[in-house]
C-alpha cells in the first residue's frame, strides 16, 4: 500500500479505501463549484467550474476510473461541462442520491465496494455512507465528519476535486506515471 501523508497525519484507512476506487462519483454545487449561487440578469443560474478540478476528473480518466456527477439541481451548464470533460454518468435534478446511486451501480455493473463519492452535505450522506471511499471538502458542516474518509485542503470549486483525484490516483500508484507523461 502506498503511503499519503497530508501535513503530518498518515491517512491509512482512506488510502486504502481509496486504492479501490473504480468509479468516481461527484456533487456538484459546494464540490465542483465554491456552493455560491449566482444569477444572471435574466435569472438564469450561473456556475463557475475550476480547471484544475476538470484536468483531476480528465486524469482519473486515463487512469481508468469512470467519473460521475450524482446533483440536486439541473443545469445546462453542468450537463455542458460534463460533456465537455467525457464523464461516464451524469443524473442532475435528483432528489433520492440512494436510487441514483443504486442506478449508477446498475448502468455501470459495479457494486458500492468500487465507488467513492465526494460531496459536501447531509443531502450527500445516503451516498455516502454507501460508497467505499467518502470525500468532503473544507466547508462540509462538522455533523458530516464521522462520514467523511478523507477530506481536501482546497476549497470547493478550487481545487477541492483535484486534490481527491490526486489522492484516489497516489492510493493506485497511478499519480507518478499520469504527471511523468507530461514530462517525456
């Protein structure tokens, strides 16, 4: 097993439940977005996506890890950068995270044991607790932390994504290959 260290802490548990990682799924508002919501002036929502998070979504990618996005709003602009990025699954405007889940597993014909689930809300527990690997981010309310796994450093929608991407693929012994192709 490879070791993480984040500071001084060795996080062994979420290592491991995260070298098991398959599948990759992710909330949306407060995880690939800072959570804020804007408006335009016609009052259409408006999102703001970080690249470094997609480049960590397109990395898992060519690790092999299928990613999906499990949200409670619908947006055309998340359905947009989705597309944009080549996620695997995708289900917004849902309101029963459990049933999504239990769908994702059945479309992809992968159980609870290879799916993590990075979100940063009580709406994202019933995922959560289900998947092999929990994620949150800064902001996830403390009622939330005996669920959470692992949680980033880098706020949502700033590099929160990417630093779990970069967790799930050190865990796999992936990361050193993926950043030395970049080099070569």
């Amino acid at each position: 097993m490879t070791d993480f260290l984040i500071g001084s802490t060795l996080v062994a548990d979420a290592v491991s439940r995260a070298a098991n990682v398959q599948v990759m799924i992710f909330d949306v508002d407060g995880v690939l977005t800072d959570g804020r919501l804007y408006y335009g002036p016609d009052g259409e929502m408006l999102k703001a996506f970080h690249t470094l998070d997609g480049h960590g979504l397109k990395l898992l990618q060519q690790a092999g890890i299928r990613t999906a996005i499990i949200t409670g709003r619908r947006s055309p602009m998340v359905a947009q950068r989705a597309q944009e990025l080549g996620l695997t699954w995708v289900q917004q405007g849902i309101h029963d995270k459990a049933a999504a889940f239990s769908q994702l597993q059945q479309d992809l014909g992968v159980g609870p044991a290879v799916c993590g689930y990075m979100g940063d809300d009580v709406v994202d527990l019933p995922v959560m607790t289900r998947a092999i690997f929990a994620a949150g981010v800064p902001s996830t309310p403390a009622v939330m932390q005996p669920y959470l796994h692992w949680q980033s450093q880098a706020p949502a929608g700033a590099g929160a994504v990417r630093e779990a991407c970069d967790f799930i693929l050190q865990a796999q012994g992936k990361l050193a290959g993926l950043v030395a192709s970049y080099v070569a």
